[in-house]
C-alpha cells in the first residue's frame, strides 16, 4: 500500500472515494489501525480526555501532543499522521503559531497539524502555509471553545451560523488547507459545504455527505463511555472484554492457578539442590 499524503486527500476528493480516518495516540494502537488500511491516524487533543483523563481537551499541552504523536508515527507505516494544536498553542500570535505547528511537524514527525477555528485564526493559517506545514481545518463544533459555545452543541443551525459556516469553509480552502473537519454540523449543511469544495471534508457527526470520516478509536472500540456522543457507532465492545479478562487474570493470580508451568522457565534439578 501506498504512502498517504495530502495528495491523496486531494485524489480521493476528486474520484469520489471516502477517506477513513481514526484517532490514534499510541505505537501499538497506530501499527494496528495501519495495519487495517486506515489512511489517516489523527493524534487528536481528544487525547486529554480518553488517554489522561482530563475533563475537555483545554488541559492539553504542546509537550503531550509531541509525545504522543512521536508515538504514532512509529506505528504508521503507509497511513498519514496529523496532530493537533492544543488550546493556546496557536492563539497568541501568528510567530507562535508557526513555531509550534513546526514543532509538530519537525520534532515529532507529523505529516500535516489540524487547528480548530474559521475567520479568527485566518492570519495563523496563512502563516503556518506560508512556512511550508500542511494545514487540516476544523469548523463547527471546535472543542476548544467549549465554554464559549455553552457546552458540546451542534453547530450551523440557524441560518446565520450556517452562512458563515460555508463562507469559513471556502475561506480555509482559499489559503491553503487540504482538508476540513466538519464536527457536529447538520448533516445536510456539511453535505452543501462539501459540494461547494474542491479539497475533501472529514465529517464526525456531520452525516454521510462529507467526503470521509473519523471517529474517536475509543469510542468506536466502547473502552471510554464517560461521554458518548449520539454520532458514534461503537464496532466492538472493548470495554467488557478487557474487564472480563483483567477479572479473570486477578483470580487466577489469588488461586494460584496461574502462572501454569508452561509459562514458567527451567533449571536444572541439581543446581537448585546445591542452593539449600
């Protein structure tokens, strides 16, 4: 299989074929999901909640993005890795911006980086093209600006909101993203914004008329259950399977029945006599 770039976004666009996307924030977890043909692993902040456990992504820091990111790009061996900028790594001034965008890219192999924002961050985006660093938009609801939404609330409703939702699209198309995140937008707004789009749309919770998805891996897997957002569709229930097993582990270890012989190593008989 063939490496994933942002070229490859552009193609899919262009031939109508989806585009799988996945978060990842791990080696194990990126080489399994690469190993599936998931074409894009996205190193979301999402990661503060499902791998920290923080309450929203605003704790996050440009230390734990790196970290996690390096981790991925160990894994990915064809699929494209794109890591979030956390809360306020891009929010000062357009020199930060591209700073850390670079740091992602430089330090910890990142193919491209996704920041949350439409109109307001235009110049940061056009700086961080502008130094050569491939640029994911994301439009809708940006969890970032979680408290000035009021909460995790659906985006683009009212004609107003929707308006400037297309109008924030064509503009991140214009200076030079390679593809847009729509999050929780109605599902037939998102299908109008990605008709009037020549670069791809990655819909999560915005219906099937975009031009591919992503999903949390742990919510798709059922392993975090702290929120579940009614976009998800959960493929496998991870979260019993591991208790079940965790459970079955700790009672073998209290009875003794495990470790078996089989998972223990020999030395000779004569050699542990002359010990006593």
């Amino acid at each position: 299989m063939t490496k994933f770039t942002t070229s490859t976004f552009k193609a899919h666009k262009m031939n109508n074929e989806k585009i799988t996307v996945l978060t990842a924030y791990d080696y194990s977890m990126a080489s399994l999901l690469d190993q599936a043909g998931i074409e894009c692993l996205l190193v979301g902040d999402s990661l503060g909640m499902t791998m920290l456990g923080y309450e929203d992504t605003l704790s996050v820091t440009m230390e734990d993005m790196i970290h996690h990111t390096k981790a991925v790009k160990r894994g990915a061996k064809t699929a494209m890795v794109v890591a979030d900028m956390p809360f306020l790594s891009y929010h000062i001034n357009d020199e930060e911006a591209v700073r850390n965008a670079g740091r992602l890219i430089k330090e910890a192999g990142a193919h491209a980086i996704k920041l949350e924002g439409g109109f307001n961050i235009k110049s940061r985006i056009e700086a961080i093209v502008a130094a050569q660093i491939p640029v994911m938009g994301h439009l809708g609801l940006t969890p970032q600006s979680v408290n000035m939404f009021g909460g995790f609330k659906v985006q683009g409703k009212s004609e107003m909101q929707a308006r400037q939702l297309i109008a924030e699209a064509k503009m991140l198309e214009e200076i030079g993203c390679f593809a847009i995140v729509l999050e929780c937008v109605p599902a037939k707004l998102a299908k109008l914004i990605s008709e009037q789009l020549s670069i791809p749309t990655i819909g999560i919770g915005a219906g099937n008329g975009c031009d591919g998805q992503v999903l949390v891996i742990q919510d798709m897997l059922g392993m975090f259950t702290d929120l579940t957002p009614k976009f998800v569709k959960t493929y496998a229930n991870l979260k019993e399977q591991i208790i079940e097993a965790a459970t079955l582990y700790a009672k073998e270890v209290k009875e003794g029945s495990f470790p078996e012989e089989k998972h223990t190593f020999k030395i000779d008989e004569d050699i542990i006599n002359k010990l006593y």
